[in-house]
C-alpha cells in the first residue's frame, strides 16, 4: 500500500467511462488555442482538465486510434498475427493523404503495416488492415461503431478507417478520443512500441522491384516533449490540427487531446501545456491489495472458516495537494457469515477515506467455496476435537 507523486503503474482498468473532473476546466487559467480539449489520468480514467470536450468534430487521422484498437484486440483473441501477410487491394493503394505508397498487390507483414499507420498515418495501410480483419473497409466500419457503442462513445459516429473522410457523418469529440485511446494504451500497452518510433526504414517488394521507403513520425510531440509515448496526429482542411498525446513521467500516464487546432504547432503546444499542468498537481495513491485478508470465521459450514481476496488494487487520484499519507483503509465484512458461500461471491470491502471523506472501496471476495456443514460433517468435528 503506498503514494506515489505524480506517479503510477499501469493499470487496466475495468471502467469504460470517463470519469468527471476533479477540477472543473473553468476554474483553471490555462492558455490554450484549441476550441476542444481534455486531459485524463490514465489508469483511473479521471478528467483533470476539459474545454468543450463533446463537441462533435471531424477528427482527422485520430480515426487510426480506433482501427489499432481493434487490430491489437484481434490480435489478442488469436484472429490474425503479426506475421500475417496482409495484401494491399487496390481500393487501399487508391488512398490519398497521408501514405506510405503500398502498391496494389503488395504484401507486408502484419506488423509492418502497423508501424505505417501509428508512425506515418498511413491511410493505404490503414485500409489493408481493416481489409485484413474484416474482408472488407465497410465490415471494419462497422466493428468501429460497434466497439465505440461499447466503450460509451456517444458522440462518435466513423465513416472511414483512417479519417479521411469530410463527410459530417463520420465525427467524434476530445472526450470520445480520450476513451478509445485509454482503451488502447491501457489494454494493448505494446502499442508504444509503434508509437515511440520516431523514424523507421521498411522495403517495398514490388512487380517495378524494391525499394526503401522511410517511415518518419508525424508526432512531433516525440522530439519537443521529453515525457511523450505516443499517440496519434490528425489533420485535415475541416478538422484542422488534432491530436491525441500520451506521456509518462515518474511514472503517472496522462493522454491529452486537442482537437481543432488553428495550426500545425498549436496542437503541439497545447498538448504540452496541459500535460505539464497535469503532471504538476496529480498525486495518486495506489494500493497494489497483494496481501489477502485475514480469513473470516462462518458459521455452520464444513470448514470453520473461510479465505478471502481483494477484488482488486485501489487507485485514488489526487489534485488538490492533499496529504495521501494519511489515507485510511478499513475491513467491512458481516458481523456473522453463515455456510454455504461461493468462491467470487462479494463478502465485504475495503473502505479508504482521507480526513473523513470517503474516496471509494474494493470488493472483498470470498476465496473458496465453503458448504454448508451436514450431520456427518459435525460428527466428524466431534470426533476431531476428541482425538486431538
């Protein structure tokens, strides 16, 4: 159990929400230059700062946040690896924008088509994904809305994979960005591996022969600011300037989203601007919960008393300056627990307040299953209790 200033582990967090400020953004002079902006702790998921943040925007190649959400949760459930050879159609080589100039016909593995997108945005391999795991860019589409339904991103609607599109039907918002890129980064972390290049080679085996084609980050955020991990650069003429940064420092991850930017380095600067401002007043209390509970006793069971667990760990973000050393932890569990109780069941909680005020709980779990005793089972008590 502990504190950690400005810091924390990564955390994969059970919560699909957002949740609401601790500070409220119109108390907070922050010079900023984009019209829609949030920034979040990641491992709890607690805004810190937000300006309009459910707006609907177009949001550019930020789109890309959702299509690697959905790779890497593909990847997970043994649909496709990252040795796959993935065929560019012509439909993906059409692409505009931002490209990586994959020839109709052309294979890359799997995970050289990640890097395209998550370093270079590359729309072409974006599309060749999305054809990859889905059979077509339609299909994918419809997983993306799906999956945003899930995650609670209702003011989100896609049209493309990649966020080429102007149509005001595909848009979203810096709170929805905020949820899938926390999604990402929490659930797939290896996805940094990808964002943190700054520049790469890859070859490009084609029927007019190979070639090298260099593969260099549009985030500049990884070379201005020292703490930056990742994630996504957008921009179109509608969307203007976007961005979704992520940055770990003493081990705390923030994700700050910028939205609309007037220029190419006002997203740049925003970002860091609200991310030196959350690394500045966020403490977090952890505690990790590795020690179970003492067993509790039960009443008419086979056993006379049972093993607990903790649902999980504890998290508490502060930023208010408060003195999280002095966090207390309480037990809560019934005055009598009677047989049978069943292995997962909740028995309790632990409670955390600071100076009086409740900052939440975990569940305490029943560890084992414990039935209810029988005639035989008494009898054999009685027998054990003699014999000893």
């Amino acid at each position: 159990m502990g504190r950690i200033k400005r810091g924390a582990a990564l955390f994969l967090s059970a919560f699909l929400w957002i949740l609401p400020a601790a500070t409220a953004g119109a108390e907070v002079n922050i010079n900023i230059s984009s019209p829609s902006v949030i920034l979040i702790e990641s491992s709890t998921g607690q805004v810190i700062y937000e300006q309009n943040a459910t707006e609907h925007r177009s949001p550019a190649s930020i789109t890309k946040i959702m299509t690697l959400l959905l790779a890497f949760e593909a990847l997970e459930e043994g649909k496709i690896s990252l040795d796959d050879q993935v065929l560019t159609s012509e439909h993906a080589s059409s692409m505009g924008g931002s490209q990586v100039f994959l020839a109709e016909g052309e294979i890359q593995t799997l995970d050289t088509m990640l890097k395209c997108i998550a370093v270079a945005s590359g729309n072409d391999a974006s599309v060749a994904v999305a054809e990859h795991i889905a059979g077509s860019e339609e299909a994918f589409v419809d997983m993306m809305n799906a999956k945003a339904a899930e995650l609670g991103m209702l003011d989100t609607h896609f049209e493309d994979c990649c966020g080429l599109s102007d149509s005001d039907d595909h848009y979203s918002c810096a709170r929805d960005v905020a949820i899938m890129s926390r999604e990402l980064t929490t659930k797939y972390p290896e996805v940094f591996h990808y964002t943190q290049i700054w520049m790469e080679d890859i070859t490009h085996e084609t029927k007019q022969g190979t070639s090298t084609f260099t593969l260099s980050s549009t985030n500049k955020l990884l070379k201005q600011y020292q703490w930056a991990t990742g994630l996504k650069t957008g921009s179109t003429s509608k969307a203007k300037y976007c961005l979704s940064a992520t940055a770990t420092r003493d081990g705390i991850d923030l994700i700050a989203v910028i939205m609309g930017a007037p220029d190419y380095k006002a997203r740049f600067q925003d970002a860091q601007t609200l991310l030196t401002y959350g690394f500045s007043i966020c403490d977090l209390y952890i505690d990790e919960n590795t020690d179970a509970p003492e067993p509790a006793a039960i009443e008419g069971g086979v056993e006379d008393t049972v093993s607990l667990r903790y649902q999980g760990e504890f998290r508490y973000l502060d930023t208010a300056g408060s003195d999280l050393s002095k966090v207390e932890k309480t037990i809560q569990l019934p005055e009598t627990i009677k047989a049978p109780v069943a292995e997962g069941a909740i028995a309790g909680q632990a409670k955390y307040t600071l100076d009086g005020k409740e900052l939440g709980s975990v569940p305490i779990l029943y560890d084992e299953t414990v039935e209810r005793a029988g005639y035989g089972d008494y009898f054999k008590k009685v027998v054990g209790y003699f014999l000893l």
